[in-house]
C-alpha cells in the first residue's frame, strides 16, 4: 500500500503564512523521491495561491532540518529495459538530478512568496542546498551546515556550485565543498550563510515574527524584486535596468501600489492584499 506522502511533507496555511514541514525525524528528515516531488509541488502551489504572503521550511524534531536524499526510501521506477541493457546507461544520472534536487532548489528561488528557512538542525547534502535557496535563512544556534558530498565520493548537485559562491565568494564556497567539513552556526553567521542565528529556544518566535511581517507587505513588489536579486550576478547593468523598468511598471498596475500611493497622499499606514 503507497503510504501517505502528506504525512511527510506536512503542509499548513494559516494567516497567509505556508508552513512546510519535512516530517520524517527517524530519517533525519532526508528526502526520499515521493517526498523530495510533493515537496517541489508545495513551492509550485504556494507561488499561485492568492491566499499564501510566505512560506516557513522547517524539519520535524530538533536535530535535522534535512539531510539529503534518502536513498533507502522508495523511488520512481524507470522505463522497462531492452534486453541485454545495462542497469544503468549513461544519462540516467544526470537526468535524475536535473528532474528532481534540481527541480526541487528551482521550485524555492522560483516561488513568487518569500520563503524563509527555520535551520532547527544539520542541513547536509542537499538539504544545505535546500536551506540556502531560501530567500531568509535563520538558523538556531545548535544547528550546522555540511557540504558532505566530498564524504561520498562525489561532487556537490543540489545547486551547490551556483549557491555558495553567491552567497559566500568562490574561496569559502570550494573551501566548504572540497573539505565537506562541518559549518556551525557560528561560523555560518560569519561568512554570511545565514540571515540570523538565534537560541535553539527562540528559533520558530523569530521565524514567526519575520512571516508575520511578510504578510503585510505588497507580495507582487516582493515577488518581482526576488526575481531581480537572484538573476542579479548573471545579468548585465544594461539587462538589469531594463527589467528593473519593466516590473516596475508591472507593480504600478497592482492593487497594493494603488493602496500604497492612496495611503501616502492620505498620510495613514497602507493595507495591502497581496496582488
């Protein structure tokens, strides 16, 4: 009997605030493929629901927020082979990461809502890569980081070489990559990892304080300044004003930018909606 993939990726939406939960705490919360694809789907959905301002990626328990892939959970069957053909012809590999860790990390940048990443505990693998496509990363102080591909024998996917450098410069991204060592939160806040590191305790307070803040801001302004910021480093100055012009008169078309000039010229604090 299949089991109930729901379960394991728990979903919640309350107040416009989404939360996401890897449920799977005696797996360190890692990934099976069932899991790893509802999971794409809970960004797809979230990023075309009106009612969804953020969304909040968590792991159950206080020791994993995600661990890679579970490699001992179920997966996807292939196609039938001919006869006489391998188990594994090439491509099969590439065209495995291509349709799901990378689909997965593309779903979280892709996504119009903001997504905050509560880090509760060891994000390894591609549950690094998973953390760090987030566009708020706030990590509790008993959490670590590892780029533990290196201990496999194999080289980071998941995102991770276009991730790091970005976020961290090209020496500390191949420093963590090609040692695969252990980044605490510490020094996760110093190299800029992380938005913020708070007491294990104060974790899922703050990460609420921010969602509740995100639900009051004008989520198309959001959406199209995230769009901006993370094709920033490939696109040209000429490229880059030019779409800036675009979506700006884009917004101007939105509910919230009514609001938000209405609300100036009358002096008084805006409400917006959403679109």
């Amino acid at each position: 009997m299949a089991r109930d993939v729901d379960e394991l990726i728990a979903y919640e939406l309350s107040d416009g605030v989404a939360r996401i939960t890897i449920n799977a705490p005696n797996r360190g919360n890692a990934l099976a493929a069932d899991m790893r694809d509802r999971l794409t789907e809970r960004f797809d959905e979230a990023s075309e629901d009106l009612k969804v301002r953020v969304v909040v990626l968590t792991g159950a328990g206080d020791r994993h927020f995600c661990t890679g892939a579970d490699l001992g959970g179920p997966q996807k069957p292939g196609p039938s082979r001919p006869e006489g053909a391998p188990e594994r012809a090439p491509g099969d590999a590439a065209r495995l990461i291509r349709r799901g860790w990378q689909r997965l990390v593309a779903s979280v940048m892709d996504c119009d809502k903001p997504v905050i990443a509560a880090v509760n505990g060891t994000a390894a693998g591609g549950g690094a890569q998973l953390a760090l496509a987030c566009d708020l990363v706030i990590m509790a102080d008993t959490a670590k980081f590892i780029e533990a591909f290196i201990r496999r024998g194999i080289m980071p996917d998941a995102g991770g070489a276009y991730l790091l450098p970005r976020l961290i410069g090209i020496h500390r991204a191949k420093e963590l990559m090609f040692l695969g060592e252990d980044v605490d939160a510490a020094l996760a806040d110093k190299i800029g990892l992380v938005n913020r590191v708070v007491p294990a305790d104060e974790l899922n307070a703050v990460v609420d304080g921010y969602a509740q803040k995100f639900t009051t801001l004008p989520t198309r302004s959001i959406a199209y300044t995230k769009r901006m910021t993370n094709r920033s480093f490939e696109t040209s100055r000429e490229q880059s004003f030019d779409d800036e012009a675009i979506f700006q008169e884009a917004i101007t078309l939105t509910e919230d930018c009514k609001e938000g000039l209405s609300a100036f010229a009358q002096r008084r604090d805006p409400v917006f909606r959403g679109w």
